[in-house]
C-alpha cells in the first residue's frame, strides 16, 4: 500500500534499511524508523496546529511507544502524549514524557488509578459514572483536580469492535449530575473515536457521524445545563490536512499517530505534506514450491500489505507480491509469490500498529543530511535492547 510512495518520496530511507539488515546490524522483523522524515512531519503539523489553535498529542502505538521518538517530537510543541493504555504511561512516564491525555481507548483499571493520577495527566476520559468516582477518589487523596473527558456515544455512530464504551447521547442528563457532584474532577470536555476517516468516493478525510454527536452533547451541557465546555478533542487520522477541519468542527484536540509517519489512507493515495517515514524489514526464511516465505512477527490485520523488494540492496532489489497473513492465524512467515535467494533482505511499506506485534523498532538519523546512522533499537514495547 506504501511501498510505491515511500520509493518516491523517502528512497535513502529504503536503501539503508537494506544496508542495517546486510550489514547485521538489525535482524530480520525489525521496523526502521526515519527520525529526520518524522521530526518534519511533526514540525508541519505543528505549525498548521498553531495556526488554527489546536492542541496536538502524539499518539505512539503506531512506533511502538518510542522514546527517542517520542521526545525528539515534544520538543516540537506538542502538549505532551496520548496514551491509550495505563503500560504506555508507564513506558513514556519513565522517559519523563508528559501524559497528555489517558483512558480513550482504555479506560485506566481501579487499581492503577492512583498511579496514573501521580502522572499528572492533562486529561482523562471516563466511560463511566463509577470510573468517574475513582479519579475524584485518587485525586483526592493526592489534593488536586483532574480534567475528565466524557467519551459520547450515540447509535449510528462509527465505532470499532474491542472499543465499546462511553456515555449515551440520551443519558447525558441523568449522568451529569452525578458527576458534577464530585469535587475533584472537572468536566473539561467531549471525544468519540474516530472522528474523521479517509472516504474513497471524497477522496478527502471527512467527519465521521461521531462529530455530530459530539456537537449534538455539546449544545446539551451548554445550553440545557449552563456547563462551560472548552475542549471537543476529535481523533483519528490527524494529519497537516485536517487540523484546519478539527477547527472547523469545533474541535481543540487532535492526536496524530499515522500522520507522524506518513501512512494514514490518503498518504498512500495523494502526496500530501508528511513523508512516508518508517518501513519493515524481514528476511527470506525458505521457499516451498513456486513461492518463498519471509519471517514475519510484525504484520497487522489492517496493514494492507500488496508488495515487497527484495534483494541485497536497493539497486539490485526485485519487485513482488506479497500475500496477507490469515487473521485467523499467527504470522510466523509472510509469503511472497515466487522463489527467492534465502537470507535475501525482504522490504515492505504498510499501515503499522508496532505495539501490537513482536517486532524490533531501529530508529535511524541523519538521512536528511546524507549521514545516516542507527541511534537506537528497541522492542516493540519501547524498551530499548540495543544500539
């Protein structure tokens, strides 16, 4: 899906993935990253982000978490990270990244509760009056007060198996209340997710149903229950592109991760600002009648996978197919439609979540400049295993 406009338009990152992987230096099942290409992605955004007021986060499942990564991005401006899971908070709070936002996708567990608020996040969500009740509970013991985000939910919106959650548009007037009675807990804004999806017949990023909803939630606390809300953070698929869109749908928030590098749909479609900047590296394991196989450990249901180059560098690499794993089964090898020389350097461009595989991650600098060299590699997770 990526492979074609990564040649293009970030081809040293390309070629010296083959040379990390002829030389050793990385193994086979590795993600390298393109820290320069990445910096600058951000950097765009946050200019267009200053532009229109908006807050950014940076989402970090997509890279696995990283924290070289990670911090060369909040020097950029960003408010700090959005985890999606209390592990990711841990990771990123040991590497003395802020938490910008916690609890969507995963609401925070009752008994890490009292850790995260230790965090000093900038926002949780809530799907719950009870979960609601345990951040005032933690907070209170610590004697300070916690921006909460409601996460809105109405039933035609766009929601996602394994995401279930949140508050009714309907029940909005029976659960404020209670929620507003607790001291230690501000309600400082709406989410929904996602908020904007790539649509083939736009050919744009467009407002998912879920933004109206949101706005629908809005108009409700402010007018019906004299509540002032300041923020609606609206993610998915923020990139340069749509944060004058999150403006304009009253949004304050967006939370790039694909944008970050470069691989949300319509990158792979239209050359838009933010570069392709990370790509998967494997190795030919074998070949069984008229196919080859390569190892795999890092493929994503979703990745969209079509093709691979193989070889032992870019100059002499060929151009094949490759084949989807089976969701239904673990993806020990990837298959590629013809035999190949084993040991060969396998490299595909597709949409990634790195923090739900068992990949290495090797982010890489200098590329920009000519000078490229391996800063780091670490594990899917963020914990770093090597240089």
């Amino acid at each position: 899906m990526f492979l074609d406009v990564t040649l293009r338009r970030n081809r040293a990152l390309v070629d010296y993935a083959f040379e990390l992987h002829q030389s050793g230096a990385i193994f086979p099942d590795t993600y390298v990253i393109d820290l320069d290409a990445v910096v600058e992605n951000g950097s765009q955004m946050i200019r267009e982000a200053q532009k229109h007021q908006v807050m950014l986060f940076v989402m970090t499942k997509q890279h696995g978490r990283n924290p070289i990564v990670t911090q060369e991005l909040m020097k950029l401006g960003f408010h700090g990270a959005v985890v999606v899971d209390y592990k990711e908070a841990r990771v990123l709070h040991q590497h003395q990244i802020p938490i910008g936002h916690i609890g969507h996708l995963v609401q925070i567990p009752s008994g890490y509760m009292d850790e995260v608020i230790g965090m000093n996040p900038g926002f949780i969500t809530v799907y719950s009056v009870e979960k609601a009740r345990e951040v005032d509970e933690a907070c209170r013991k610590r004697g300070r007060k916690q921006n909460v985000f409601l996460r809105i939910i109405d039933d035609e919106d766009v929601l996602y198996p394994g995401q279930y959650g949140g508050f009714y548009l309907n029940e909005l007037n029976e659960v404020i209340p209670q929620i507003r009675q607790l001291s230690h807990i501000q309600i400082a804004g709406l989410t929904s997710f996602p908020c904007f999806l790539y649509s083939d017949t736009e050919k744009d990023i467009i407002p998912t149903k879920n933004v109206a909803t949101l706005k629908k939630a809005k108009k409700c606390l402010e007018e019906r229950l004299g509540m002032e809300i300041p923020h609606l953070n609206l993610p998915s698929a923020t990139c340069t592109s749509t944060i004058a869109k999150i403006r304009a749908n009253g949004g304050t928030q967006g939370e790039p991760g694909h944008g970050l590098l470069g691989s949300t749909p319509m990158h792979a479609k239209y050359e838009l600002i933010e570069r392709p900047a990370m790509v998967y590296v494997s190795e030919v394991s074998h070949n069984l009648g008229k196919k080859s196989y390569c190892y795999g450990g890092g493929h994503y249901r979703r990745s969209h996978l079509e093709n691979a180059l193989v070889g032992k560098s870019l100059q002499s690499a060929v151009r094949v197919k490759a084949e989807m794993s089976d969701p239904h089964s673990i993806d020990y090898h990837i298959g590629l439609n013809q035999p190949l020389t084993i040991g060969d350097t396998v490299i595909m461009a597709f949409r990634s979540q790195v923090f739900v595989t068992r990949s290495d991650v090797a982010v890489v600098k200098g590329l920009s400049s000519g000078k490229p060299e391996l800063v780091g590699i670490f594990d899917s997770l963020g914990k770093e295993i090597g240089r």
